[in-house]
C-alpha cells in the first residue's frame, strides 16, 4: 500500500464527505465541500506525480487510480443532476460509459495487458473536472444569493453549462468507443469468461 494507493483510497473516502457537505447546504457547508472536492482532486494529481517521480507503478494501482477518479467524478455528476444542473440522461451516459471501460481495464489488468489510456480519455477526464468546477463555483455564487449578478445572468442566457456538458458527453462516448473497438479482443474474451461462468458446459 505506497504512496499513490493511499492517495487514490483517501479520493474515494473524501467523497461521501463532499457529498454530505453540499446538501448540508449551508453557505459554510458548501463552501466545506468545495475545499473537500479540491482536496480530493489535487490527490489525483498528486498520486500520479509520486508514481512517476518514485516509480510506484503496481498492478493495485492501475486499478484503484482510474476507479477513485470515476467515484469522485461521477458522485459530482449525480449531485449536480439531482440539484437540476445536469439532465439525468447526460449522467447515465457517462457513468454508464466511465464504469464499462474502468471494468475493462480491470480485466485487461487481470490478464496482465493493461489498456493505454487514450488521448480523449485523457481530454474527457480534464474537461469533465473542469466542468464540474465551473458548476461548483456558479452553485456557490447563485445559492450565496448573488442572482442578478452579470456574468451569473449571461451564463443562464447563452446555457454555459449546458454547452459544456455536450462537450463532455462528445468526449465521453468517443473515448469510449476508441476504448472498445482498440481492445475487441478484450471485450470478447471477457464475455467468454462471463458466459462460462453463468453457463456451465454441463448444461
């Protein structure tokens, strides 16, 4: 258990925290979580940084890494849906999508042929951290009370959020799709395993 893993397990027990803060819903408390989501954040970056410089690269830590990061990511996705940010559907799509690939992953991890984290991946998890900030932070100004506030309202005209959830949505199902067709063999080797198990040959 080095380093990184630490990290990456510290992500996934800061969530419930940052979730019980923001529908405390206090303006301490949602600032509360915000700090939380920050600091669950920065120990994605962090942990990634301490595996690189000191080589703390573990079969674990394949694992554990990509499934903190979709915790705190789709918790925030979930959140925001249900305070009427994001369309439920936007939700499914990327939860439905992050959780098939870190399954994926996993096996190909098991089979000890780890999957390549692709370049849109890579821009889909930036952009989806970045999105989440911005809705975090327009939260905080519009349930702090600063609602006629120009930028707030110019935000609201153009549908900001919005725009930027297609973006994340464009990322997600491109990724997705790069993941699936570049590891077929993957996915049908998997779904052996899973059809032998749920199907005895003695049938």
């Amino acid at each position: 258990m080095n380093l990184p893993n630490q990290l990456s397990l510290l992500r996934i027990f800061l969530t419930p925290f940052f979730i019980l803060l923001l529908f405390i819903d206090t303006g301490l408390s949602r600032l509360g979580a915000f700090i939380v989501f920050t600091l669950a954040s920065l120990t994605d970056w962090y942990d990634g940084y301490t595996a690189r410089k000191f080589g703390y690269i573990s079969t674990w830590g394949k694992f554990l890494d990509p499934l903190a990061d979709k915790v705190l990511v789709s918790s925030g996705l979930i959140c925001f849906s249900i305070l009427k940010y994001i369309p439920v559907w936007m939700v499914i799509v990327i939860v439905v999508r992050d959780f098939l690939v870190t399954g994926l992953r996993s096996y190909a991890i098991f089979k000890k042929k780890p999957i390549e984290t692709n370049k849109f991946a890579k821009a889909k998890t930036f952009t989806q951290f970045l999105t989440l900030y911005f809705i975090f932070l327009f939260h905080l100004f519009v349930r702090g009370g600063v609602q006629d506030n120009k930028v707030i309202v110019f935000i609201r005209e153009i549908n900001l959020i919005s725009l930027l959830m297609y973006v994340v949505i464009l990322l997600t199902v491109i990724s997705g799709i790069i993941y699936l067709i570049g590891n077929r063999s993957h996915l049908r080797q998997m779904g052996g395993d899973i059809y032998r198990i749920f199907v005895p040959s003695d049938i």
